[in-house]
C-alpha cells in the first residue's frame, strides 16, 4: 500500500510539467503520423492520464497541435535569437549550431512542427505559417542591423524571398539530415552558412 502510495506521488506533476508532458507525446505522434491519423484518446493513453484531463489543457485536437506547433516554434527562436551588436557573419555558425542541436534534441518536435503545413486544419496551417514568419523576421532584423547588409533588408521584397527561400532549404536539409543521419554536424552547419550567405549576396 505504502509503495503505491509513494508511486502515486511521483507520478503527480505541476500543471507547468503536465502540460509540457502532454506536449512532448503529441510531437511524438504528431511527427509519426499525419494529422488525421493522431487520436487524442491515444495521446492521453501513452500520457496516463484521463481524455478528460488532456481536455482540460487542450479544448480539441486542432488547438492541441495548435500548441505542439507553437512550442516548438518558440523554441526555435529562442535557440536562434540574433545577438545584438555581433556581425551576422559571425554569430552565423553558432547560431546554426545552436539550430542543428535543437533539430537533434527535439526531432519528434521538429518533424511535427513541419507537417502542421500539410494538415487539412487552416487553422493549424496558420499557426505555422505564423510561426515562420517570426522565423523570417528575426532573421530579416538581424541583417537589418548589419552594417554589411543594412537596412536595405527590411521591407525588401527579394530580401524576404530569399530568406523564406532558405528557410525552406534549410529545413528540407535538416529532415533529410535527420532521416540519414549523415552526413555530420559540421559539414550541415557550412552547407546551410554558405546557402544562406549565398541567398542574400
């Protein structure tokens, strides 16, 4: 009884743990599999907790996925954040070592936030596109205020083109990355510097 008990108490987390325990197995799934093909009943299951509880978090699927996406882009911009002052030339290695990492340590995140794009929901599909297009003006801003590249990148319709551009290359890139597992860090990291560097020259 007293084991029980005990087993009962670890297994209770705060709504903060709960939420991002929640989170974790829906990008697993949701990484796996196509959108319609995740059931939440199974998310609660793998979770062990009631469909009840994971409804009390999430009102429905769409707005649960919804949620996947938005960690995950959160995360993404933290990792990638410019920092203010250093040349993007040189801030760009670390940031993409920064980015490569986060793709190795959260791959389920990773795919998962990528197929929110081909999901039937236009209301995920928007969170996503949002989400990269906070994507595309971070990295806009931060060769805004690079005397290299200046202002002539904010506003700038080839300047967004070539970022969106190499966006897309550069996820492309990393699921294929991550499906072969070659070739290394280092030779994914120069491959997406120079694209880039290549992209706004």
């Amino acid at each position: 009884m007293a084991a029980n008990q005990g087993e009962r108490t670890r297994r209770r987390l705060s709504t903060e743990e709960r939420r991002e325990q929640l989170l974790s197995v829906g990008a697993r799934l949701f990484s796996e599999s196509p959108y319609d093909d995740v059931w939440i009943e199974r998310v609660a299951e793998i979770a062990g907790v009631s469909r009840g509880l994971l409804y009390h978090y999430f009102p429905n699927k769409r707005d649960f996925f919804a949620a996947v996406v938005e960690r995950e882009s959160e995360r993404m911009l933290r990792m990638t954040a410019a920092v203010p002052g250093v040349p993007v030339r040189e801030q760009l290695g670390a940031g993409l070592d920064a980015y490569l990492g986060y793709v190795e340590a959260h791959a389920h995140g990773f795919r998962a936030f990528h197929r929110a794009d081909a999901a039937g929901d236009q209301a995920v599909r928007r969170v996503y596109q949002q989400a990269l297009a906070a994507q595309e003006r971070q990295i806009l801003a931060a060769l805004a205020a690079d005397p290299e590249f200046g202002t002539a990148f904010e506003g700038s319709p080839q300047a967004r083109l070539a970022v969106r551009g190499w966006l897309a290359f550069t996820t492309a890139v990393c699921l294929e990355w991550l499906r072969e597992g070659e070739p290394g860090r280092e030779q994914v990291r120069e491959l997406c510097a120079r694209a880039l560097l290549g992209a706004i020259a």
